[in-house]
C-alpha cells in the first residue's frame, strides 16, 4: 500500500509537470526547476527528494512574488497533497503497530 502511494505521488507530479512545461505562462526560471525535477523523477529518484529540490528551486520565487500563476496553483496543491501523503503514511504507522 505505501509503495502505491508513492507512485501515486510520483504520476501525479510527473502529470502536473509536464501541464506546466507546456503552458506559455510559466517562466524560464520556473521551468528550469521543472525540468530537473522530472528528469530526477524519469530517472528513478524518489517523489519524497524531487518535492524537495521542487521546493528549494521555487520557494526562492514564491517569496519574491515572482512564481507564474499555474506555478503558484502547484506549489499550493503541492503543500495539500503532501500533507496528505504523510496523513496517509501515518495512519498505516499506527495500524502497523496496533
């Protein structure tokens, strides 16, 4: 079930990613970020680790107010789906132990 989830995360970052390479809209900096990140998915690396560099390549933007608008809706359904992810991992924790 955990190994499902994570490949859950894993097609939903690489669908989401590839909507945002097409779009016009999103900027040369936002897309360098994006391309690292599905490379690094394509070539095996975890959902958990390409999250991260997704983070630490856009946080940077999103403080300067500088992220496009389909970028900026990402990283919020990013936030909502990992805190989800880990909702999700916990549970099946506890009914491990139980």
């Amino acid at each position: 079930m955990y190994q499902e989830d994570k490949n859950d995360l894993k097609i939903w970052l690489l669908n989401n990613i590839t909507d945002l390479l097409v779009d016009k809209n999103t900027k040369p900096e936002e897309r360098k970020v994006l391309l690292n990140a599905k490379h690094q998915l394509e070539t095996g690396e975890s959902a958990n680790y390409v999250c991260n560099l997704i983070r630490v390549g856009l946080d940077p933007l999103s403080w300067q107010s500088k992220l496009s608008k389909g970028v900026t809706k990402f990283t919020m359904r990013l936030q909502t789906v990992l805190v989800l992810f880990l909702i999700k991992r916990e549970h099946l924790a506890v009914q491990l132990w139980a």
